[in-house]
C-alpha cells in the first residue's frame, strides 16, 4: 500500500489542511476500493490510552480520510485538538444551505495483545466470511462503507449539507468530541454514529464515572493494633458504605428500556499494604459507576466523596480522591425524535439502549438530535481477534445511502 511517514511533525496549535498531513500512499490516482480503503485504515495504528507510553497520534488515520474526501468533492479542515498534542478531529463537508446530516465515527482503538491475535492486528484479514483487524468493528470499517456510498453521489449537489466528522480519543479522554463543543462551532441538524450495533439503532446509553479513592492510614507492628491505623480496613467499611448508597441510588432511579435497568457499581481494583505483618498504611479502590440518562457526573461524584468521607470522619483515616477520567454523560434522544424514527424504519428495529458509551451527549451539547447505528458487535470490540462480519456491509451501504437521500438530498 505504500509507506507511511511516521516522522515528528511540528503542530503550534494552527489551521492545518490536508496536504500538511497527507500521509505517503501511492494511489495509482485513483479513489481505492472498499476493502482496500479498510485495510489502509487497519494498517495505521492509532491507539488512544490513558497511559502516555500507549498513546499515539491519530494524524495518518485523519490525512488519508481527508484525501478520499476531497478526491471526492469535500471541502476538507484537519483541526488539532489543543488539550492533547498529536490529535486531531476531521470535519469534511459537502452541499449547501443549513441544517443537514452528520455521519461519524473516531478514529481510535484501544490497546492491543498481539500475541492473542491469530492475525496480524494491523493487516485486514478475510477469513471465515469476517474482516478481521484491529478497529474493523470499533469502528474503522464504518469510514470506507461511507465513502463507498459517496462514490456514487453527486456530493456538490446536495441540497442540505453532509458532513463526516472523525475524531480522536473517544476510547480514552473523549478529547475530540470536547474540542468539538468547546470551538462553538454548528454541524449539522441530526447525526448518526457508526458505533458497532449489529445495524440497529439506538437512543439512549448509560454513562460512565470511574474514580479512585485513596485512604491514608498509619502503618505499624500487627501484634499490636493500637500501633497503627489500618487503611485496609477502612475501605473494607468503604465498601460496604457504598454497597449501601448503590441499593439507595438503585431504588430511586430505574429504566426499564436498559437490559439492566438501574445504575451499578462496579469494585474494580484494590491495592494495598506491603507485608502480612505490618498494619496496612495505604490501600486504594477503583470503581466503575455506569448511570441512567438523567443523572449527572458530578453530582453523583459529589455523593460517592460526601458518602466516603462522612464514613471515616474521626477514624484518624485520610481520604485522597482521584478521577481516572473525566467521565462521559448519559445520552437519550427523544423516541419521537425524526431521526430515531427515520432510523428505526430503515432498520425495521425498534430504538433500543446499550450500557457503553459514545461522543453522541456532546452532539446533544451541539444541537444534534442522535442515533447509534452502525455495523459489528460490540462484543467482539476491545477483544482479540476483532472483526467485522462481510454480511454487515450491504446492508449499512443501504442504510448509509437512504439516510443521505433523506437528509440531504
């Protein structure tokens, strides 16, 4: 497929267009095929992690989503995301007027094992009527079934704009979406994610809070209790306080169109204490709180911390709290919503909701009534060995083109 250059850029924060980016392929001058597309995107690694020394730029994935578009008739922006150097967001427009349709999808993945992997992660691989690759699912195979469909459009004809819209670090800090809301900037009137839904569509997700709690006890002798102040302990009664706030929380708030109809708590991780005969001065707990449309981030943060620290109030315990992330919002689109209801028909599925999480409640911010619709299983992202299923395409090249007939033609 040709070589990429992988070499420092400088990037200052500025305007960047296609051409600053344009990654080194050689395409015969021609638009490549579907599968050749996709398998150019699997081939450009772009890992979004919360650990730096995982973390990648996601500049090749955008430059080469920009070429394709402007070979295609899109006027193309590269827009570096200041919070975290080396991303970007790509907005690619086509057609006139106001209002209009948004497809999009990010252009990150999330870490990889490749010693599992009985492919090459980033090569696509056709195997037992799947696309197997790093990303086929979640969600780079979303871009080149788009661009697919556009190849046989008039795209400047369009009478309402299309726009696609790339982003990065939605698998970690949701960095691009944010950098979306933050520039004030207006896309289009509805959009449509092409997050893995095995091609049915969806209104509403939960959202996610992850925090840490730290308590800071007094080590000392274990012969002799009264020598120290255990912090393991502590967060024995930490837990058990806030089993007790999740049965509360989980009675007061319940949606029935969730698989799992109330918000959950999970303890991840606990570390703590360096040897059996040493009152443990230290122990940490991670949690993972998945909560309904309705409920907001920071309040309910401030009830896990208020919950925590009345508990150890005048124990001698110190409490350290640390958010892993910021958080994503919960998102729900009103089930009479046009797009919901136009989705719902080309599907032939009721609207339904999922527990992961989408950039769709920054779209909200913007003004963007949303639906999660796109080919894959989210049960195989994240995993070894992620692919897509062939049977998927037609039928999302189908969806894709009447959403696009509908919205901007």
């Amino acid at each position: 497929m040709g070589f990429i250059n992988k070499g420092a850029i400088e990037y200052n924060n500025r305007d960047v267009s296609v051409s600053d980016l344009k990654p080194k392929i050689i395409m015969n001058n021609k638009i490549p095929g579907l599968i050749e597309q996709f398998n150019t995107l699997i081939s450009l690694p772009s890992v979004s992690c919360i650990e730096p020394q995982l973390d990648m730029s996601n500049h090749a994935v955008v430059a080469q989503l920009g070429e394709w578009l402007e070979d295609l008739g899109f006027k193309v922006e590269i827009m570096p995301v200041e919070e975290k150097a080396g991303k970007f967001n790509l907005i690619a427009v086509a057609g006139k007027g106001e209002g209009g349709l948004v497809l999009s999808g990010h252009t990150d993945t999330v870490p990889y094992d490749e010693a599992g992997w009985n492919y090459d992660p980033f090569k696509l691989t056709e195997a037992d009527q799947r696309l197997y690759g790093l990303g086929s699912a979640d969600m780079k195979g979303f871009f080149p079934i788009v661009l697919d469909v556009l190849r046989d459009m008039r795209v400047n004809d369009f009478i309402k704009p299309l726009y696609i819209l790339a982003t990065c670090d939605e698998e970690s800090t949701m960095a691009g979406a944010k950098a979306l809301v933050a520039s004030g900037r207006s896309l289009g009137e509805v959009a449509v994610i092409g997050e893995p839904t095995c091609l049915k569509p969806v209104n509403m997700h939960k959202g996610i809070l992850y925090e840490t709690i730290r308590l800071i006890g007094k080590a000392g002798h274990s012969s002799d209790p009264s020598l120290g102040i255990n912090a393991l302990e502590g967060m024995n009664d930490v837990i058990n306080r806030l089993l007790e706030w999740r049965t509360s929380m989980q009675q007061r708030a319940v949606n029935d169109k969730f698989k799992v109809p109330y918000a959950t708590i999970n303890f991840g991780t606990i570390s703590g204490g360096d040897s059996p005969n040493r009152i443990c001065g230290n122990c940490e707990l991670r949690i993972d709180l998945r909560f309904l449309p309705g409920m907001e981030i920071e309040l309910l943060r401030a009830e896990i911390r208020r919950e925590v620290m009345e508990l150890i109030d005048g124990t001698g315990l110190k409490v350290e709290f640390d958010r892993i992330f910021p958080g994503v919002p919960a998102m729900e689109t009103p089930a009479d919503a046009d797009i919901v209801k136009y989705a719902e028909k080309l599907a032939g599925e009721p609207a339904s909701s999922v527990a992961f999480g989408t950039e769709a409640p920054y779209f909200k911010t913007m003004g963007m009534d949303t639906v999660v619709l796109g080919p894959g299983n989210i049960e195989v992202a994240h995993q070894i060995n992620e692919y897509l299923e062939l049977a998927s395409i037609e039928p999302m090249k189908n969806i894709t083109r009447e959403l696009i007939k509908q919205y901007c033609m």
